[in-house]
C-alpha cells in the first residue's frame, strides 16, 4: 500500500463503526467511511466533541451538525509549500483527498528530475490538488473538470499557493471530448493524470461508465501523448476494482506502445491511535525508464 504519510496539517486520529475521527489544520471532522467496518476502541471526548459531524440520513445523503460555532465555513491547511482551501460540503467531503499526496509528491519529483519542459494533462481533476503539485514543480499544467465549481476552487487554490502566475490553463468541459479535440489540435502532453469517476455525467448531459468507457478512453488519451511521455497516472476510488485491472489497462495501453514501468496498488492514509492504514482507494502509474 502507498501510503501518504507526510502530511502535519492532516491526521486520521482515529476511526471505527464506519466512521472515521480526522483533524484537518485546526479543526476535527467526524465523517462516514463505508469501509470501516470494526468497532471503535475507545469512543472518548475527542470523537463526541468534533466540531462537526457528518451524518447520514437513511433515504440517502446526510448532512452536517456543526458543534463548534466558530468553526469557518472553510479555511486552509499545507502539504509543504502547497496550501488549500478546506469546506466540508454537503456530499461530507471537504474539497481535497489527503491520501492523493503520495501522488503529488511521486509526481514533483518525476518532474523535477525530468530535466526538460513537462506539459502535463489533469482530467477530471477536481479542486486542483495534482495540478498545484505539477505547476510547482515547474510543469506546464492544463486543467480539465466538468464541474465549474471545482475548477473555481482549483483556480484559488494555485493563488493560496502563490502559483497565480503559473502557466496553468482550466478547462470546464467534458474530458472525452476535450481530449478528442486536442486530438484533432495535435497537441500533446507528457504527463496525463486521471481520476475518473465510477459514474459521471458532463456539463451538458454526457454520460460516463467507468467499466464501460475507461479503456477506450485510454486509448484516445493515448494520441495526445509526446513521443517521449514522463507519467500517466489513474486514481479510483471505484468499489470492487482492483489494482490488476489497472495493471492489465497499463500493460495493454502504455506499457504496449511505450515500454516503461508500471506500478499498481492500494493508496491509504495512517490512522494515528491503531497504527493501522485507512484504505482510499486504488492508483496504477506509468513511467518512463
């Protein structure tokens, strides 16, 4: 397992009886994890006086109990130089995935070593946290979410980390068709990093099924790829897909045409009071020798 455990500003503190107990920056969220599926040891103050607490409601979705009043409604927490906007929102998540740095760290070093201008391609990229990591490792970053919302918070994100002047471009739109027009455009890219969906719908209506679209789409992206590519990375949070699929769509994709290495796994963050890792889903990546 890969685990992202470098972060000051974030700890898992404790988790258990499908909750988990996380401090971000200053405050402590109390939010549901369907994989948490032990007992907590020791329900003690510190999860009974959370600052806020997600809740699920039993026709579906949930919503917050803010305990502490002056809580904001966001504020920002670090991962070294790069910093973010935290907003617990009504889907209980709070606008960053912390076990993602393990990439972002993986990938700034790619980068830095490169010796050489890197454009890199972030679809699906939600608010921003790869396409911050990338601008500030020096990379040319294109930024691709179908969500208008996250790329507004993707775009202040990179000014909280004094990257307002970084070559980054945010695009609001489908990422299958933006990339087949890239195609069309015969621009290319380095770098390419995904992290799609198990079900989607774009701007205007357009469907996505990850068991269905996800290796044809590998293949398109696959065309818009420079002759000497760095990185491609793929981030599921999909129930039940494992890490051999990823291996398998790599190796009959990338690793095909390009040789290279592949490496496929669980990512997880460490939970402080057990000592135990907090699975988060999946990641399979591609790199150059």
């Amino acid at each position: 397992m890969y685990i992202a455990d470098q972060w000051k500003d974030f700890e898992v503190i404790d988790t258990g009886a499908g909750d988990k107990l996380e401090r971000w920056g200053n405050y402590i969220l109390r939010r549901p994890d369907p994989q948490i599926i032990w007992p907590i040891e020791k329900e003690d103050e510190q999860w009974r006086k959370a600052d806020a607490h997600y809740f699920r409601s039993s026709s579906g979705g949930g919503q917050w109990q803010i305990r502490n009043k002056e809580m904001p409604e966001r504020w920002t927490i670090s991962y070294n130089e790069l910093r973010f906007h935290i907003k617990p929102t009504s889907f209980k998540h709070t606008g960053l995935f912390p076990e993602q740095a393990v990439n972002w760290s993986w990938m700034m070093d790619k980068i830095r070593k490169a010796n050489r201008p890197i454009r890199v391609l972030n679809l699906f990229a939600y608010s921003g946290g790869a396409t911050i990591a990338c601008a500030a490792a020096g990379a040319e970053v294109c930024h691709v979410d179908a969500a208008k919302g996250m790329v507004q918070w993707a775009k202040e994100n990179a000014v909280l980390s004094g990257l307002e002047e970084a070559p980054i471009r945010y695009i609001t739109d489908d990422v299958f068709k933006f990339v087949q027009r890239e195609q069309r455009r015969g621009r290319q890219y380095d770098a390419i990093i995904m992290d799609p969906p198990s079900y989607g719908r774009g701007p205007k209506g357009e469907t996505w099924k990850l068991e269905e679209n996800l290796f044809p789409f590998l293949q398109t992206c696959m065309t818009i790829m420079s002759d000497n590519p760095l990185f491609m990375l793929i981030n599921s949070y999909t129930t039940g897909l494992s890490p051999t699929v990823l291996q398998h769509l790599l190796t009959m994709s990338m690793g095909s045409k390009y040789g290279g290495e592949i490496n496929c796994g669980e990512i997880g963050l460490p939970i402080t009071r057990s000592g135990l890792a907090l699975p988060c889903g999946i990641l399979g990546r591609w790199e150059s020798k």
